[in-house]
C-alpha cells in the first residue's frame, strides 16, 4: 500500500496540468449542460444567440465538451503510464524495487481518483439539476462509467503499454484508424452485417476487452511486448471475423419465435395501384424490391414494430434463393388495417435469373411486440412539467410570440424513456385567440424505445430530445403551420416490451417487378 | 552458493544474431569483476540478462542465488544498477530523485546518502534533465550506493566521463567495495586495471575467459626468441602462442599460458638454437588486444586459452 501511494503521489506531482485540464473540462461540463436544459424556454432566441453570444457560445459547449473530455484522458492516461513505460530496456524503473502489481494498482487508483470520481460526481450533481435523483440512477451511472472503460478507458491504456512514447502511442493510434476502416468496410461487405447486433456486439466487446486487460497484465507483469501485440492482434482479428459472420444471424430464430398465433396477420394485397416496385439499391449490383402487403388482427392496447425481414424465392422448377435477416425500417404496426411495403434487397444477377418465372415468394417479419401501458394526459403550460415514468419537459415558445408552444423539449436519466406515444391537438389560429382546428388534426410523435440499456453510453448522463410531431403544417410550403396553444392536453401512453415473435406471408405466383428505364441505366453501369 | 552471479550456457539470439554466446560465468561474493570486450561483445546484453531487463534464449543466470528470470521487485532491494544509458525520470530534481527513491529501500542510509551528495557535489535542487553527463552518473551512482547493496551492476559506468568525473565514481565505488560485490563492463582496460580483481572477457558473446586479475597477468607474457641466424616459425605453433612472429633472428609472441619453468622448458624445445629468451609482463591493455586480434585472426569457434578458467572464489 505504501509503494502504491508513494508512486501515485509521484505521478500526482509530475501530472497535476493534465489532472487540472480533465477536471477542469468536467467543471465545465458540469457549469453548462444545465444551461441547454434551461435555455430551452425561448427556441428562436437560443438559436440566434448560440452565434453572437458567449452565453450563447455555452450551448454548444456540451457537445464540444463531449468530445475534449475523452481527449483529456488520452492526454492524461498515456504520459501517466509512460511514467514508467513497459516497452524498451533502459527505463529506469525496472531495476528498481517495483512490484508490479502495486505499479499497476497505482496506476489505476490514479485514474480512477482523476477520471471516474470527477466524471461520476459531475454526472450525479447533472442528474440533480436536470430535476433527477442520482441515487436511483447510480447503477445506470456504473453501467455508463463499465462502458466508458471498455470503449474509451482500456483502449488508451493498452496503446500506452505496447508504445514507448506519446508520439508512438499517436501514431498507433492513427495507424489503428486504417484497419478500422478496413473492419466497417468488410463488415459491411458481408450479408447480414446490418440487422442489430446485440450478442455480436456483446461478444466483441467483451473479446477485446479481454484482449485489453490480457495486454494491460502482460506488460506489467513481464514487459511482454511482442505477446502483447500478438494478443491484441488475436482480439482485433476475432472481432473482425466477428462483425464479419454476424453471429447474430443465427440467434435470430430463437430471439424471434414462431408462435401458432403471432397477434398480427400479413396478407398480399393484389391492388395494383400498390403493386411490387423494383428500383436499384446504393450499390448497382443491387435490386431492392417492394411488396406491398396488407397488415391486420393487431390486438388493441398492443403494437408490432418490424426490426428484420427474411425472404425466400422459390422458382417452381425448383432453383430458390433465400436472404439474410435484414432490418426494416422499425415500422409501427398498431391496430387496425392498413397496407405496409416489406422491402428486401437481392444481388442483381439473382434478379435477372429468376425474373422471368413466376415464383413463391416466403417473407418473414422478426417483431417486437409492445404492449400499451399507463397513459397521462396534462394540460399543456409554457412551464416546465413531468411525466411519470417518461421524463421532465419543457414547452419551446417563439421568440415572436411566446404565447404559443412551438415544441416540447423532454429529457430523462441516463437513458431514453420506455417507447412513448405523444399526441396533442393542433391549433389553427394563434393563441391569442385560440380555435380549435375543424378538423381535429391531431400531431403524433414517438419517443424512446423498446430496447434500453441501463444507460445510455456517454458523457452526459441526460437524455433530451425535441419532440417533432407530425401535421405540423398542413401544406408542403410551411405556410400557416399549426400550433399547440397553452392548456391543449396532450397525452402520453407508454409501450412496454411484451416479447419477440415472427410473422409470415406466402406469395404465390409472385412475378418480380421490371427495372425502369432510368434505373436499368444505372444498374447496367460498372 | 557462494558467487554473487552465476551463469550456465547462457545464450541470448536476436533474429540470426547470437549476442550472448553459451556464456558460464562466476562472479565471487565481494569481487570487483569487470566483463571487458570490444563494443557490440555483447557486454550490455549480458547484463540486461542478468538483470532480467531482457530474457535468455537458453541457460540459466542467478544473480543473488535467485533465478535471473526471477529477479523484480524486492529483490532489487539488494542490486544497484547503472548504467551509462539508462533513462532517468528527468523532470525530477536530484533531491526529488533521491527522495522518491529512498522508501523502496528499508536499508536506506541517510547518512551515506548525504555524504555520497557531498562526495559527488550534487546540486539537490537542479533538475536531472538540466545536468551534464557526468553529474547524471553521479546522481544514478548516489541513489544506487545509498541502500548499501550487495550487488552493484555497472554497465559502461564511466563511458564519456571526463577523467576527473571517473575518478571521483571510482572513488566513491572502491570506498564500499569492501562490503559489497562489484561487476561493471567496461572496454576502457586502463581504468578497470586498477580496480578490479577479476576480469572476464567477451568477444563475439563467448566468454573467452574468467579469471582473477593477477592469475590473468601472471599467464601471459610477451615473449621475445633471439635466435642465432634465420629461423621460421615451428611448424604448428600451439594454441597458447598468439601473434606469433618471425623476423630475421627474432620470433615474437604472446605466450597465453606462462609458467615460468614449464614454458622456459618448452621453449628451449622449441628453440633450441635460442640465444636469448626475454619473458616480459603484459598490461592488460596488451593483453585485450592479443586475444582480441588472435580471436578475429582465428577461425570463428578458437579461443586463445585452452578452456576459460574458471575463478575460484
């Protein structure tokens, strides 16, 4: 314990202007995030003054200071750990009566005491002012900080512990962008890479944290250094083959059952105003196909979204061609009727090969089914108001006029709220003299989501987000749009997770839609 | 166990280069050893093996009776290194330096400490990166004399060092050579000759041999054969004669293995026709060089000696 205090107190001495700057960055993240929630009460005069005012200047400061944080901890952590740099031969400190693991315990009693503690105490003190408790959110808050480590804190660690100086850990770091890309790029080169990955992202994450810390203890334990490049090299390659199979292509069956009765009903809609589409995908190689399909038997109080699709062809003289799970565009599916379009992409050659036949089309939908929960409607006022179990809101106003709503601004601890649906009655007149709209248009907007981590990864341990509600303007030229007038109620209902499941439509006698002229042109260019 | 170092066939290889060469050495409790040989003898490496700064290839070294792969921590309690290259944390002040040092050591000596500051005439307050070569290896001299250690390493410690400056470190140095054991490399002779009393010599990362200083000087002798006309050298000159030479009446050689009655013996065989046989001692100086010269004459695997000896402690 001795050794581990007489070396962190050394690093404290020698780094106390790169201690200074990370907390200094924290204070003033803490100084001025609170302001953007604030200075949300006037929308038009915040957004003039962000450019002339400094106070204005301070609503940009979160986001710029969102990206200094991270880089004060690169500045602070690598010279902290080539204090006594484990690459090389003549470093002072290896003939010396250090043990490492009390070297290594300093190291991190230094970052956590200079890192987490200012980070954790500004996220709990922001929590307070953005109107939370930061005692219910501290496992959130841990989660966020678990996170931090693995994606920003290990990292810089390891390059500092495989690199003799600053200069060499940058250009790592810089050298490391160019197998990065290569990564995202064979990624995505791969079918099934796109569809939400959360045991794959898992698993990589938890490999090269492993890869990190196994580095992180060769070094320090036995200056390793070739078998700690060689470990990270291992990591880096596992979590390239790993975003490359997309392991999670293989779960989804399991994540999304078949049930005898899914709660929803997918039928092929003949109408030929509403009949298949064939256009070129991004790539020429590409045809992405729409069907239209009819969307039905979704039981009130509840709600489908659409995260995947699988599509099989099936030529009648046997040839077929199957597609990977590949997300959709998380439509909502609520009760009633209505028609939807399944679109899938196919490779341009299986296109023209089964084209000409007609064919047995199998689409399957992965679904998440969301259950209806509480609902609260209020009274809308220019203060600020909460919604239990959603979050705390504040009403923008014009500048011009600030007696009319011209957006709500929400915000909740750590993470986004349960998937919420919000809906106020548009106003047709100004508020000075309020009317209600003869048609009774009412503005809809979602909010959250399903799928929520502990908490969301970041620095800034507060959700916010502008509410944008539909039928804002009741033309395409923005002329006389709608208002939400002070006391419209609006109303928020929350959709609670209710499981996975899949549904599927057969097609038979399916015949693919023609390119067009114009996009035959583009598919038919190298 | 009674050496302070000890090491068994060991070797060091990087890529195809063997830097250490199946080297077995013996360094006796209480011995000022110094390990000579030409730059790139691979002298630094065996003693970053030593001090398990890099690890061996195959073989074994103890230093202190602990396995030399073992060697971290604690152990450094009793082992003060320095070396001519080593780097310092250099925006300490020496103070500072001296001060972070002392609580890893619980025989610090605060009393030899301050003396060893006087000794050198160390500016406390100056920062390392602020002082001339010579004043860093005064300052690495004090924090690693101060704990008293039973093993001082010494790679290079007196490379570049003005003659003054060298003479104060080996001052302080040979003042606590009476309780401690020394090994230093060097490839300066002149200034290990008159310290030392043992002397390994590396070439090429073989030890070509180990032995006591005196045992060493009293083996070889520059010998000079007056003949009474012309006479070519004998048809195989053996191993122990280095640089063998004939000119006119004279053959000139180093004999490296000379005891006075055996090898007046072997020469009166030799030379029967001898007129005068002279028998002169060597310096070290001259010594290093025959053996190093004869060494890169010969073919890569001779060695000069017979068998390196090894030192009886």
């Amino acid at each position: 314990m001795k050794q581990i205090l007489h070396i962190f107190a050394k690093d404290t001495r020698h780094l106390w202007l790169e201690i200074l700057i990370c907390v200094g960055l924290v204070a003033a993240l803490l100084l001025t995030s609170h302001r953007h929630w604030i200075a949300g009460g006037t929308h038009f005069a915040s957004d003039v003054t962000v450019s002339f005012s400094p106070l204005g200047a301070l609503g940009l400061a979160p986001e710029l200071l969102a990206f200094l944080i991270p880089l004060s901890w690169w500045i602070l952590i690598a010279p902290l750990i080539h204090e006594e740099r484990l690459v090389g031969d003549r470093q002072f400190w290896v003939t010396r009566p250090y043990e490492w693991n009390k070297l290594l315990a300093a190291k991190m009693k230094f970052i956590v005491l200079f890192v987490y503690v200012p980070l954790f105490a500004a996220q709990c003190l922001l929590l307070a002012r953005a109107g939370f408790d930061p005692f219910s959110s501290i496992p959130g808050l841990l989660y966020n900080l678990l996170m931090l480590t693995g994606v920003l804190i290990l990292p810089v660690v390891t390059l500092a512990a495989i690199t003799r100086n600053f200069a060499r850990m940058t250009l790592v770091v810089l050298g490391a962008v160019i197998p990065m890309v290569c990564i995202r790029w064979l990624a995505s080169a791969f079918p099934g890479t796109h569809i939400p990955t959360p045991f794959g992202d898992s698993l990589a994450l938890a490999i090269f944290a492993c890869g990190c810390i196994a580095v992180v203890l060769l070094q320090y334990a036995g200056r390793r250094t070739r078998a700690a490049w060689l470990v990270l090299v291992v990591a880096l390659c596992l979590v390239t083959t790993l975003a490359c199979t997309a392991p999670d292509q293989a779960l989804m069956s399991g994540r999304y059952p078949a049930e005898p009765s899914p709660g929803i009903e997918l039928t092929y809609t003949n109408d030929p105003s509403v009949g298949p589409a064939a256009s070129v995908a991004s790539g020429p190689r590409d045809v992405v196909i729409n069907v239209p399909v009819h969307v039905s038997g979704v039981a009130p109080g509840s709600m489908m979204i659409s995260q995947a699709v699988k599509v099989t062809l099936e030529e009648e003289k046997g040839s077929q061609w199957s597609s990977v799970w590949e997300p959709t565009y998380m439509d909502k599916y609520i009760p009633g009727e209505r028609t939807a379009r399944v679109t899938f992409a196919m490779p341009r050659s299986v296109y023209e090969k089964l084209k000409p036949a007609p064919l047995h089309v199998h689409i399957v939908l992965a679904l998440a089914r969301a259950q209806q929960g509480e609902s609260t409607t209020i009274s809308l006022l220019l203060t600020e108001f909460k919604i239990p179990g959603f979050g705390t809101c504040t009403p923008w106003t014009d500048f011009f006029k600030p007696y009319e709503i011209d957006g709500i601004g929400c915000r909740a601890p750590l993470r986004k709220p349960p998937l919420t649906f919000v809906s106020v009655s548009w106003s047709y007149d100004d508020c000075r003299t309020p009317r209600p709209d003869p048609h009774n248009v009412q503005g809809e907007a979602w909010a959250g989501s399903l799928d929520r981590p502990p908490a969301e990864f970041g620095i800034v341990p507060v959700w916010s987000e502008e509410i944008d509600f539909t039928n804002r303007t009741p033309d395409y030229r923005f002329t006389n749009p709608r208002h939400i007038c002070p006391g419209t109620p609006a109303t928020f209902t929350r959709y609670h997770d209710a499981g996975r499941t899949r549904a599927s439509v057969d097609i038979r006698g399916f015949a693919l839609p023609e390119l067009t002229q114009g996009q035959l042109k583009v598919a038919d260019e190298p | 166990m009674n050496a302070a170092i000890h090491t068994e066939k060991l070797i060091r290889r990087f890529g195809r280069t063997t830097a250490v060469d199946s080297v077995d050495l013996d360094v006796p409790q209480g011995a000022v050893y110094a390990l000579v040989g030409a730059n790139g003898a691979g002298k630094t490496t065996l003693i970053k093996l030593l001090m398990n700064i890099h690890r061996p290839t195959s073989g074994r070294a103890e230093v202190l009776g602990i396995g030399s792969h073992l060697l971290a921590g604690k152990a450094f309690t009793q082992i003060g290194y320095v070396s001519e290259n080593q780097e310092m944390p250099e925006w300490m002040t020496v103070g500072a330096l001296l001060d972070y040092y002392r609580p890893f050591y619980p025989q610090w000596d605060r009393g030899l400490e301050q003396e060893l500051v006087r000794q050198f005439g160390l500016p406390l307050d100056r920062k390392l990166k602020h002082l001339s070569r010579g004043q860093r290896m005064k300052a690495s001299f004090a924090s690693s004399l101060a704990y008293r250690p039973p093993l001082i390493v010494l790679d290079e410690p007196f490379s570049g060092l003005d003659p003054l400056v060298r003479d104060e470190l080996i001052e302080g140095l040979l003042e606590r050579a009476t309780e401690t054991t020394i090994f230093l490399s060097s490839h300066d002779l002149a200034e290990i000759e008159s310290f030392s009393s043992h002397v390994g010599f590396l070439e090429q990362g073989r030890l070509l041999f180990s032995e006591e200083l005196t045992e060493l000087t009293d083996r070889f002798r520059d010998v000079t054969v007056t003949l009474g006309g012309p006479s070519p050298l004998p048809a195989r000159v053996p191993s122990a004669w280095l640089q063998a030479q004939a000119s006119d009446s004279v053959v000139r050689f180093v004999h490296s293995g000379y005891r006075q009655h055996e090898t007046e013996r072997e020469l009166a065989q030799a030379f029967p026709a001898a007129r005068d046989v002279s028998f002169d001692p060597m310096p070290l100086r001259a010594i290093f060089l025959a053996i190093a010269k004869s060494s890169r004459n010969a073919a890569p695997a001779a060695a000069p000696a017979p068998e390196p000896r090894r030192i009886e402690a």
